[in-house]
C-alpha cells in the first residue's frame, strides 16, 4: 500500500473520492475527505507560485483596464507623505475547502470598491499564502486593504481558495467585464460598494464554487481607520481581527 500515487485533479464537485493506483498499476478509490492511514505519493503542480504569478496578471491587467488605480499617497501641511492601510492582524477558516490530497490551502483576497474619480469599480487581489489550514489562527500582519482610491473610504474583501486548475485570464475577465455586466449602469452611491462585491461572486463561474476556486467567505463595507475584531465573514466561514496602520 505504501506504493500508491495518487492523482489529486479529480474533476467530480464535490470531491467524493481520488482515484490512486498501487505500484501494480491498479487503480483504487480513495476518500477525498478522510486521508488515508498508509502513505499516498501526490504528484501536483507548484500551485503556491501559481497564485502569485496569477494575483500579479490579475493586477496588471486591473490597471491596465482602468479598475486598479495607483497608491494614492496623503500629503501634510508639510509635505510628508503617509500611506493608510487596513492590516490583517488574525485569520482563521472553519474550512478551506481544500481535500487532504492537496495538502495546504492557497488563499487568496479580492479586494473591491468605487473609484474616487468616477463611476467604475476599484479592485486589486492579494495573496494570502501563509494561510495552510483551516481551524487553525494565523497572525500574518499582512497590509489587505490599501486606502485612498475607494470612494467613502469603504470597501469589500472576498476570500477565495485556488486548487491549481485556475485559468487567471479567465478570472481577469470575470473581474473586468463580467463585474462591469453584471453592475450595469450605476451611481457612485455608498449602496453600490456592496453591490460590487456581489457583481464579483455573480461574475464567477459557477464551477468556482464547487472545487475549482472555492469561495470562502465575504466581509462587505469594510471602513478606513476603523479596527475589527474577532469579525465573522458573511459566510460565517472566516473570522479576521482587522487594525489601521499608517505608513509614513
């Protein structure tokens, strides 16, 4: 049984069981969501360096399309120059959607909002990938939202988990034209911030919330300067305690 190699790309949503195969060339039914007692050889790609490499076309393209603007920095009376952030200071998941086969999560965060200039969404990603396992705490001191280019200086973050079958141009698109499609015509309104963040999960795929990308969980209006602790997700499936920091 040692011998076995196991294939964690099974495409059944939600996974029920990975096909593996004996040093026989025998294949066998394994259950996706208790691992076995015996060891099992995964053969996967390298999906935390993916994620990067897809969260930096996703930006580039953000930008490039006019949804993610340049770090809009405050200036004093005195000319210094400071930049306000929303950091991460504590995250946990009940559950990252992520079977035993494919060892540790790879998370990462859509963050959205208005544009301060004019009537367009405002969205960057960020990568999370610290963020292994669920019903553990994690106390990454990550910067997760940059202010100063969301309007009302609020914003939504979603969190999603990539297994490693993403097509990062096709989630360019979503967050693009889809997001757009799906808004409409709107007014630079409070009310539409929280709209946009639902624009998102409507421009999904729908196979991203079965196994592909998994959605984990929303946290809508998000606001500069203010702390959140102990702050559970619409999704009742991520608790983050959130602080403001400014850097000079």
């Amino acid at each position: 049984m040692s011998g076995w190699r196991c294939c964690p790309r099974e495409t059944t949503a939600p996974w029920t069981s990975l096909v593996a195969y004996d040093r026989h060339g025998r294949q066998h039914l394994l259950d996706a969501q208790v691992a076995p007692t015996f060891p099992v050889l995964i053969v996967d790609i390298d999906t935390g360096q993916a994620v990067q490499e897809g969260m930096a076309l996703i930006n580039a393209g953000l930008q490039a399309r006019g949804l993610q603007s340049a770090d809009r920095l405050t200036v004093a009376a005195d000319g210094a120059t400071s930049l306000d952030v929303t950091r991460l200071d504590r995250i946990r998941l009940a559950d990252d959607g992520e079977p035993w086969a494919l060892g540790g999560a790879e998370v990462f965060a859509v963050v959205s909002g208005l544009q301060t200039g004019k009537a367009e969404p405002e969205m960057a990603t960020v990568s999370l990938p610290y963020l292994d396992h669920d019903k553990t705490d994690y106390t990454p001191g990550q910067a997760l939202v940059i202010w100063g280019n969301y309007r009302f200086d609020t914003a939504n973050v979603q969190l999603f988990e990539e297994d490693g079958d993403t097509n990062y141009k096709d989630l360019l698109i979503a967050l693009t034209e889809g997001v757009k499609l799906a808004l409409g015509a709107f007014a630079p309104e409070y009310a539409v911030i929280a709209d946009i963040g639902g624009a998102i999960l409507k421009a999904m795929p729908s196979g991203w919330f079965t196994n592909d990308t998994d959605y984990l969980d929303s946290f809508y209006l998000l606001q500069r300067g203010q702390t959140y602790t102990g702050r559970m997700g619409a999704a009742n499936n991520a608790r983050v305690t959130l602080s403001p920091l400014t850097l000079q």
